[in-house]
C-alpha cells in the first residue's frame, strides 16, 4: 500500500450494522505524513458517529510515531501519528511518517 491509501476490509451493510439503520465499515490505511491522514467515507455513510484505529503491526512501535489517534468530521475520520520529540524529552508531537499501516473500525448513518 502507497501513503494515504485506503482499503476496506469489512462492510455490514446498509441497514444490517450493528445497531438500527447504522452501518459498519473496517479497513486498513497507510499513513501518509500529512498529520492527520484522512479515511474518507462519504460513500459509505452520510454521517460517521465514532471510530477506532490502531497499529496494524507485529512489532513494537519506535519513538516515530509512537501512538495514533482519531477525530471524525462528518464523514471523514482523520488519522494522527505522533512520536515524542525526542529520546530524552516524552512530549508528543506530530509524525510526519508515511509507511506505517493502521486499522480502522467506523460507525455510522448509511
């Protein structure tokens, strides 16, 4: 997979999500070093209620990045690697890495 580039691995289905009338979408995404890197879903909901990323890896994590996290706007779910500034200072910043690999689960209104 190239940087930024997004594949879905699951999909419920309009109206047979996990809750009424919501949908489930799961994939995997390359970061692509922009910070955040965007998972975009218009195609799949009108409106995405939550998601959750991790590390698709099977190994540790170095310092760059060190940890991910997500935010939703509407129907994209922005991506965010961080990595500490440096060895001897833990303060997060943002990563600018584009080859690490992350999963995602999102929820919402197809």
């Amino acid at each position: 997979m190239a940087a930024g580039d997004v594949t879905i691995e699951f999909d419920s289905g309009r109206g047979g999500g996990i809750h009424r009338q919501q949908r489930l979408i799961a994939g995997v995404l390359t970061l692509d070093g922009g910070n955040p890197s965007p998972i975009a879903l218009a195609s799949y909901f009108r409106e995405v209620k939550g998601a959750v990323v991790s590390w698709r890896t099977s190994s540790a994590q170095g310092v760059d990045p060190t940890t991910v996290t997500c935010v939703v706007s509407g129907t994209t779910v922005n991506v965010y690697a961080w990595k500490v500034t440096s060895s001897g200072n833990p303060t997060l910043i943002a990563s600018t890495d584009n080859a690490n690999r992350v999963s995602f689960i999102a929820w919402g209104i197809p």
